[in-house]
C-alpha cells in the first residue's frame, strides 16, 4: 500500500473505477446474451427488442470508454446481421 495520501486515493479511485468498468461490461455481455438466445429460440420479434436495447447498451459502454470504438461497432454490426438473417 501507497505511503503518500494522493497515492492511496488514486488507488481507491482506480478501485471503484475498475469496479464500475466491470458492472458496464457484465451488462454489455448479458445484453448480448438475450439477443442470442432469442435468436436460438427463432423468436425475431424478441429478438428485434433485445437487439435495440444491446445496441443502447454497447454504446453507453463505448461513450464511457470501458470498450473501443471499433469493437463496439463489430459487436453492433454482428447482432444486427444475425438479427436480419432470421
């Protein structure tokens, strides 16, 4: 552990930061979940909802920087097409 004060604060910041990056991703990664399952379930209907609020999801994630522009695209662009060839 950190002898001076402002050391010891970044690591509580970076804790709870870490946390929260975390809390963002499981989010993301149940998101997309739903979408698959709905999507092995042959459900479009269901699916078309999942993939709406994945999308909104993934983006929240990409806005706070806990994913990569780029990567959040991909993953955007891979549902969408799963969705759209049911």
């Amino acid at each position: 552990m950190a002898n001076i004060k402002s050391a010891k604060k970044r690591v509580l910041v970076n804790e709870k930061k870490a946390m929260q990056n975390q809390m963002i991703k499981s989010a993301v990664k149940t998101e997309i979940k739903k979408v698959r399952t709905a999507i092995e379930a042959g459900n479009k209907e269901e699916a078309a909802k999942a993939l709406l609020s994945a999308t909104s999801a993934i983006d929240k994630a990409e806005s706070k920087g806990v994913i990569k522009k780029n990567t959040a695209s991909r993953k955007v662009s891979r549902l969408a097409l799963a969705v759209n060839k049911m």
